[in-house]
C-alpha cells in the first residue's frame, strides 16, 4: 500500500488517533478490573501499565527510524520471509476484527440500557456499523479527524466527572498502600491490557507528514491516556468507594452522573449521545485497521471495495456478543493472547530490523 495514495496525518492527527485506538467504552468498567485484587491501590495499577505502552512505542520510534516508508505488515513478509510473514500479518488482522466486534457490540448493549431499549440489536448494529464502514470508505484522512473529534468528546464526559470531586469521601482512598506488591502487579497487567491499540502505530508511522515528530506525538498519547486512566481510576474508587464499584458493569458511567446542570433535567442522554461519538470512533479506527491489514492481504482488491465485504461479516460477529455478560468472557479469553502476541510479534520485527541494520543476518 502506498503512501503517496494516502492525504497524510499531522503529528497531532496521529496522537488522537492512538487514543482512538485506546481508549473506548472500556474505560467505564476499567475501575471494576482494578479493584478486585488492589483495591484503594488500584490507581497505581492503572499508572504503571503505561509501562506496555511504552516499550511498544519506544521499538515505533526506533523501527520507523529505519524503515520510515514500511509498516510492519511489510516488514514481517521482507525480514520472516513471505510465508510466515503473512501468517503473522493474519494473526494481526484478526486482532482488528476483534476489537471492532467487541466495542460495537458493547456500544450497543450500552445504548439499549441507557437509551434505545425499543430498538433491536440488529437495528443498532446494524446503523451503527454502517456509520463504521462509511468512515473508512473515505479514507484514513477522515478517520484521523474522527478521531481528533472524538477524542475532544472523550474529553468532555471526563470532565464531568469533576463535579464527583465535591460529593465524594476521602475515606474511600484509605488506606493508601493497603495493597501487596504482588496485588497491584497482577491489577498492573490487568490495566496493561487497556492500553491494547498503541500496536496500530505500526501501520500509521509511515503517513505521519513530518516524521520528526513521531516521538513527540507517541509520548503525549501515551502521557494523554496514563493521565486519564489513572483519574478514572481514582475518582471512582474516590466517588463510589472499592465496596460498590464492583455492584455495577460500567462504575464510571456512574461518576459521571454526579455531574448535574440546572438547564438539563437528565443528563444521561447527553452522555450516551457523547459516548456514541466516542465509541464509534474507537470502532471506526479498528474497522481501519483491518481493511488495511486484508488489503496487504488481497492487494487486488481495493480499500473500498474491502471495507463494504467486511461489513456484513462485522455485523454477523457483533450480534454473537449482545449478551454483555458473554461479551466479558469473550473479551477476557482472547485480550491476554492478543496482548502476549503483538508484544512478541513487535519484538521479533523490532528485532530482526536491529540484527540487519547492524549486518548481524
């Protein structure tokens, strides 16, 4: 796939886009991950898991330093060989899919809680993935300011959870430390899987129109998504206490619901009309992702053409988690092999791009 038939992404534009990638419905329940081995601790939990993103974003910096016009799609086919590059780049594909389908899906058991009980999950995700495909259907440029729109909502619903700062107890903090070391570690991989997304780098760095700035934009998302995780984190533990978080699915959702207007009599619909924003464009990046891996797979198709077959496929996948209990299970079978596979899949490109570079294969 070439670059020169991309319009290219601004360092800005690529920051948003990590974070569209990262960060979605996921961050409502992330404080109920957290809590149950840490406890009032679980902040710290959330804080050191930037550690994953991180060293996936240090090994971008230094790949795309070598290779500044290659993704790693590319890459894995010139360095594994083709066969076993392609293997790789399936495995990979299929990470994309995965959390296409399962952030729809939860999108929309959310919305017919919250919102549109009268309307059937087909008929949601069915709009709503058509919403999906048409963003990719105009190409990574549109998807990168979706995401830079989405992510200043992202924004807002973060900041009215503010208003949980006067109505909740600093008793539900203490007491700080209360936590093994062992327990914030196993809360600490936990968190590591919410910063599943910065993998994407790897496909993006090569459409970024100054490259010079990659660093710089790989940093803020990461110090952007520590910042926020490690709030939501904290203010829930703050607002609810470690005793009822775990009483709800989406315990953020919550906190936000502390913010109250005298002009707006319910302030829910107005947060599921932002978290639609949000959560759409989270779905819109992965749905990306995988039209981009699919057309280094089928080079004769073409990007457009990839986006409407993968429609209905997303569509079929998303009706199978409607039931967010299942959706849960799904999402915690299949997130720790993903994570372990796109660390060892980075690191080995990564690897093999250092013992080349230095004359060592």
């Amino acid at each position: 796939m070439d670059v020169e038939k991309h319009n290219l992404l601004t360092p800005t534009q690529v920051t948003f886009m990590l974070t569209g990638f990262t960060m979605g419905i996921g961050i409502l329940g992330l404080p109920n991950s957290l809590v149950k081995d840490s406890y009032q601790d679980a902040w710290i939990a959330a804080l050191l898991g930037a550690a994953y993103p991180l060293y996936i974003g240090i090994l971008a910096i230094y790949v795309s330093s070598k290779y500044p016009k290659d993704t790693v799609l590319t890459l894995s086919k010139k360095l594994c060989g083709k066969f076993i590059g392609t293997i790789l780049n399936i495995i990979f594909l299929t990470f994309f899919i995965f959390h296409t389908v399962v952030t729809i899906a939860g999108f929309n058991n959310i919305v017919r809680v919250y919102a549109v009980p009268f309307l059937t999950s087909s008929k949601v995700l069915a709009i709503s993935l058509l919403a999906i495909a048409y963003t990719t259907y105009k190409g990574l440029k549109v998807v990168g300011k979706v995401s830079e729109i989405g992510s200043y909502f992202m924004l807002l619903v973060i900041l009215t959870s503010l208003a949980a700062l006067r109505k909740g107890s600093l008793q539900n903090l203490f007491p700080f430390f209360q936590a093994s070391i062992v327990d914030i570690l196993k809360s600490t991989k936990q968190s590591m899987f919410s910063y599943s997304g910065i993998e994407a780098i790897f496909l993006i760095y090569p459409f970024i129109n100054d490259s010079k700035k990659l660093k710089r934009s790989i940093l803020s998302f990461i110090g952007i998504t520590a910042l926020i995780y490690t709030y939501v984190t904290f203010i829930s533990i703050y607002y609810l206490s470690v005793d009822a978080i775990p009483k709800g699915i989406w315990s953020f959702a919550l906190v936000t619901e502390s913010f109250v207007f005298p002009v707006i009599n319910n302030f829910r619909f107005i947060f599921i009309f932002i978290w639609t924003i949000v959560a759409l464009r989270l779905s819109a990046n992965y749905y990306y992702g995988a039209v981009f891996v699919l057309n280094n797979l089928f080079q004769k198709l073409s990007e457009k053409k990839i986006t409407l077959l993968l429609y209905p496929v997303t569509v079929f996948l998303s009706l199978m988690l409607t039931n967010e209990t299942v959706r849960s299970k799904f999402i915690d079978l299949l997130i720790f092999k993903y994570t372990i596979f796109n660390a060892l899949y980075i690191s080995l490109i990564s690897l093999l791009v250092y013992l080349k570079r230095n004359g060592k294969s």
